[in-house]
C-alpha cells in the first residue's frame, strides 16, 4: 500500500483500490483483467507503477478521482509468476 495526499492506494485481492485516509470511504475499486494478482504498488510522483502477479507492469494514475490506467508492458515471460517488489532507481 501507498498513500499519496491523503488517499491510500493498494490490491485488495485481485482489486486495486483508492481510500480516503481520514475517513475510510472508498473512492474506486478496479478489477482488471488479465488480473494484478498478487501483484505489488509502487508510488513514483503523481503516478502508480502495478508488477502483477504474472509479470506485466502497469502504470495508472494516482488519483482518488477515478481509476486512469495509462499503459501497461509484458515485462516478463507470461508463464513466469513474480512477488518481487518493483523498485525505482533515481530520479522520478
């Protein structure tokens, strides 16, 4: 999970979901198909960066308003599983 003004962002099961820290309320929730899976959330400046389980990362926008996906590439082969948390080196 990652929190970013005042908004938590992180997978519930196979959803991704937005939630206002002060009060509970969930703001969106998104099942995606393929699936994150037990995918992993990194916040990198105003964006999500999504491993899912079977190796496609995808990057959404990280607003309580709506769910924005804006792109998504096959990272790894799509037979292979990963857990493996992304990381950012640099920069954002």
């Amino acid at each position: 999970m990652v929190v970013r003004g005042g908004y938590a962002f992180g997978l519930n099961g196979d959803r991704l979901q937005c939630v206002d820290v002060a009060t509970g309320e969930r703001m969106w929730r998104k099942r995606r198909r393929p699936s994150f899976g037990f995918g992993q959330v990194l916040l990198a400046g105003e964006h999500l960066i999504v491993s899912t389980e079977a190796g496609e990362i995808v990057q959404i926008l990280a607003s309580p308003e709506k769910y924005e996906e804006l792109g998504s590439l096959q990272a790894l082969a799509e037979d292979e599983v990963c857990w493996n948390n992304p990381v950012i080196v640099g920069d954002v």
